[in-house]
C-alpha cells in the first residue's frame, strides 16, 4: 500500500459515487514503476495477452485482451 496515491478507504468512498459496489467487486489502481509505459522500449498490452489478478484464499480472475 505505501505505492498508492490514496487509501484504499478514498478509494472505495470515490468509486461508489460513480458505481454502486457490491461484494466481491475489484478496484483494479494501475501498475507498479518499471512496467509499460516506463519502460524502455515501452511494452504494452495486446490482442493475445490475459490479465489475471490473484487474490489469496479466494482465487484468480483472468482477463483476455481483445
């Protein structure tokens, strides 16, 4: 958490005065430094990859990009 530009709390509280939130729901923030865009050369997602975010003791939802 100490990478974050706000809490975890600011962030819930800002994200459910667009949408409500329901359990279970993600916030994905973005990425750590050295990844993408800071890179050089750049790397960025394509057609191809997945994305999978892992939670312990509750699983992994993967993303396929398009």
């Amino acid at each position: 958490m100490a990478d974050l530009l706000f809490t975890p709390a600011h962030l819930v509280a800002y994200v459910s005065t667009i949408l409500p939130l329901h359990p279970g729901d993600l916030i994905l923030t973005g990425t750590p430094g050295g990844v993408g865009r800071a890179r050089t050369p750049q790397v960025y997602l394509t057609a191809g990859d997945v994305v999978t975010v892992t939670i312990d003791g509750i699983g992994s939802l993967s993303t396929p990009i398009v």
